[in-house]
C-alpha cells in the first residue's frame, strides 16, 4: 500500500510538472526597418545585386575569397592565436555552463545525508530531562521546486538564448578578425609600393637639385628655381619619413591581430617579384543579394536576435514572480536514536515537506522586476532593429564603392599617364634650354601627388572589396571535413 501510494504521488507530481504553463510572451520578430532594395548610388554607377545564382558571401569560406596564400597564411596564425577571438571562445564556454546549471534546476538534486542531533529531552516523573538523540542516514532532496508556473523554464530558456547569442558573437568577431587582417595585409603592401614611388621621385627630385644648384652657381639660373627644387627635395624626404613610421605601425597592427611576433615565413610581407597592387591576386568577388538575406546570414544580426529571445524569457520569469512557489523537501533512509543501531532492520523512516510561498506584500518589488524585464526587451528590441539598419549601411557603403571605385581608379591611371608624358617632355624642354625648371618641378610635384592617389585608390578598392565580403556575412564559414576514405584533390 505504501509503495502504491508512493508511485500514485510521484505520477501526480510528474503531471503537474509536466503540465506546468510558461509565462513567456509570444516571440514575433520586429519587422526590419530597412529598404526592400539596395540604394542607387547615382551619377550613372549603380551597385547591382550580382550574378543570379551566384553563391552567397555568407557561403564563401574565406580560404577560397582570399587567393593570396601569405595573406590566408597571416588569417590561419590570426584564427589561432588572436586573444580577442580566444576571449570570444572563452564566453561561449561560460556561457554553455551557465545554459547547463540553469537546466539542471529543472531536476531534483538527490544527495546522500548523515546528521545527528542531541538535545534535552522530556523531562520525566521525577523531573529529570536527560539527553534526547537522534541519528539519521539516508537520501535527501532539498527545496526542489515544482516549476508549475514556468519560472525555472523561463530561466532556462534565457540562459539558452544567451548561449546562442555568444556563438554567434564567436563568429561575429572571426569576421571582424579576417577582414581586420586582411586590409592591414593590404595596408602594408601599399605602404611598401608608395616607398618605392617616392624613393625614386627622391632621386629624381635630388638630381634635379642638384642641376639647379649647378647652373645656380654658375650664373644661369635664380635662387627662386634652387630653393623651388630644394623645396620639393625636402618635401619627398617628409614623405618618405611618414610612410616608413606608417608602415611601422601598420605591422605593429598586424602583429596584433595575428597574436604572436611576424618571424619566419610571416616576416616577409612585400609581393615577390616587387609586383604592384594592381597585379596581386588577392580575391574574387561577391553577390550582393537583397537586405532581407542579412537577417539571416549575418552573426552579429544573430546575436542581436538571440539577446532579444533572452530578454523575452526573462519576462516568463519575472511574471512567475507573482505565482505561488511550491518547494519540495523530502529525505528516505535510516533513523535511530542510539548511533549504533542506525542501520539494523526496522530503522527505516521518510520524510515528505512541500512548502507553497505566495507573495502577499514584497513593496513593489515583484512588480518592478516585471518593469525593468519589459524594459530591457524593449531596450533588446531597439538594438537588434539598430543591428539591421547598421549591416544595411555597411553593405550599401560597400556597393557604392564597388560601383564607383572602379571608375575612379581608370581614370586616375590615365591622368597618372598623362603626367608621366608631361614631366617627360617638360624635363626635355627644359634640358634643351625651352622650358624653365620651374616647369619641370610642377610637372614633378603633380606625377608625385597623382601617383600617390593612385595606389590609394587601388588599396582603397581593395579594402572595400574586404568590406563588402565582410559586411555581408562572410567569414565564418568553414570548409567541410572530407569523408574518412575520401581521396582529396592535389592542387
């Protein structure tokens, strides 16, 4: 009979658990508050959506976008040992223990307990109290609670959310962690190629002073054309001085972000071949797609979705607040009230102590936890919706650049061509007595300053190449592990 009712009270209790409701409001996702549509760029440029078909940037493992091997070298060492990633990693890990203590509130914690107590006792006929002892040994569960309002649920379910949203956190700072690599790698190597150019436009500039200085000094020319030329000399020589002090930074950055000293194989960051911006093999290029794809493709809109789910649970179990708390207290085992007979037959003994606790005056303090719960899903709310319109307008700024910087760059190379014929030409007029040398150092001053702009065009199309695989989601994704027994391809 004891046993039946036993299995009749822990059938009812399972019942109950199991019907337990869940205060959690109904999750519906904001509505996006963007375009249905990229912008036009205008003047003519427009971004376009990409090849039909095409495979997504989200899709793209970034060993396949980055065709440069030092640069996918630098990303490998960068994924391995950047702290901020391994900081990222860290959290997850936290994150998933705090998941799991809040899942296992939902079960009963059993424990073996041996206690004992001593204390007076009922006093007798004549008045004597004695010594009253009591030795118990067995299993016990303490203050389990019966979750028939979805409180403990709730709970578990925002430390789910938070767990989720940390992974794609995770992922959100691989991207930044790629993309940051990869337009330092970029940075250096136009650091390297406007040393080069301005190196030699030193060279040129020094000859040229010391022509003037030779015809200055024998009567057939002015100190305004001298100090003219040694103007122009010195100017290099700043301009040399802030790229090396630029180029020192840029890998002071990049050592950074790859976590440990550039020696070896990763030391050497110049293109073999001394090869330009314009020759390197660094990516291919990405699809667009349509705005809505963000939402679903980018981590860090994810994350902000994931925190926004968390936000909501945390109402479920602000709401419970208000509902009576039903605990339970039970132990099973050995009682006796001399120690040595604790275990011998007839000691058994149980105990079973449900505890209800309603709320009847807690000074507000229930309905204010409710209040700040809504306010912080609202706060959830505008930051996902900020998320949005932040991914939109990095993938805009991105097409625009896609759309004019090319336009930009063709017209910069035949301007730089143009004043590569006009320096040659005024430094012949000037060499056969037609032209002053004034001309010959504005057409020096302005091959100089076009030359410049041109590599910076070219890094600055680069890194919006960089942006636009970024900012559209692509990144994280890893290659699929080959099949055990599957041949792989020799490159």
């Amino acid at each position: 009979m004891v046993n039946a009712a036993v299995h009749r009270l822990s059938a009812l209790c399972t019942a109950l658990l199991m019907a337990g409701c869940s205060m959690i409001p109904v999750y519906e996702r904001p509505a996006a508050p963007i375009a249905t549509d990229w912008p036009a760029t205008g003047g003519g440029f427009e971004p376009g959506p990409g090849s039909p078909g095409s495979k997504q940037a989200a899709d793209i493992e970034w060993q396949n976008f980055f065709s440069d091997a030092r640069l996918r070298q630098l990303i490998e060492t960068s994924l391995r040992n950047n702290r901020d990633l391994r900081v990222a990693v860290l959290n997850i890990e936290q994150a998933r223990a705090q998941f799991q203590i809040r899942r296992a509130d939902q079960f009963p914690t059993v424990g073996a307990a041996v206690s004992g107590a001593r204390q007076p006792g009922v006093p007798n006929a004549s008045g004597d109290r004695g010594i009253a002892s009591t030795y118990t040994a067995g299993l016990s569960l303490t203050a389990y609670e019966l979750d028939f309002f979805g409180r403990v649920s709730s709970l578990k379910e925002q430390a789910l959310a938070q767990y989720l949203a940390t992974e794609e956190g995770r992922k959100t700072a691989q991207i930044s962690l790629i993309a940051a690599v990869a337009s330092t790698y970029l940075s250096l190597l136009a650091d390297d190629e406007l040393l080069a150019i301005t190196q030699q436009t030193l060279a040129t500039r020094q000859e040229s002073f010391r022509l003037n200085k030779l015809r200055f000094d024998n009567g057939v020319s002015s100190e305004l054309d001298l100090r003219a030329s040694e103007s122009l000399t010195e100017a290099a020589r700043v301009t040399l001085a802030q790229l090396v002090r630029q180029r020192a930074l840029d890998v002071n950055a990049l050592t950074l972000l790859v976590g440990q000293p550039l020696i070896g194989d990763l030391a050497d960051l110049s293109l073999p071949g001394g090869k330009s911006l314009a020759s390197a093999p660094i990516m291919q290029d990405v699809p667009a797609g349509l705005p809505s794809d963000l939402i679903a493709r980018r981590p860090d809109v994810r994350q902000a979705e994931q925190q926004l789910l968390a936000a909501n649970a945390s109402i479920g179990a602000a709401r419970a607040n208000f509902f009576p708390r039903i605990s339970l207290t039970a132990s099973a085992g050995s009682a006796s009230s001399h120690l040595n007979d604790l275990f011998k037959s007839g000691s058994f003994g149980w105990t079973l102590a449900p505890q209800l606790l309603l709320p009847l005056f807690d000074a507000g303090r229930n309905q204010a936890g409710l209040a700040s719960a809504n306010a912080v899903r609202d706060i959830a709310v505008a930051q996902y919706e900020r998320s949005i319109q932040v991914s939109f307008r990095e993938v805009a700024d991105a097409l625009a650049g896609r759309a004019t910087l090319g336009e930009q760059l063709r017209a910069q190379q035949a301007q730089a061509n143009a004043e590569s014929v006009r320096f040659r030409l005024a430094d012949l007029r000037f060499r056969n007595g037609v032209a002053s040398s004034l001309d010959v150092l504005d057409a020096q001053r302005s091959l100089f300053t076009v030359q410049q702009s041109l590599v910076q065009t070219r890094l600055a199309q680069l890194q919006n190449q960089v942006a636009l695989y970024r900012a559209l989601g692509g990144g994280w994704t890893e290659p699929a592990a080959p099949v055990a027994g599957t041949p792989t391809s020799v490159p």
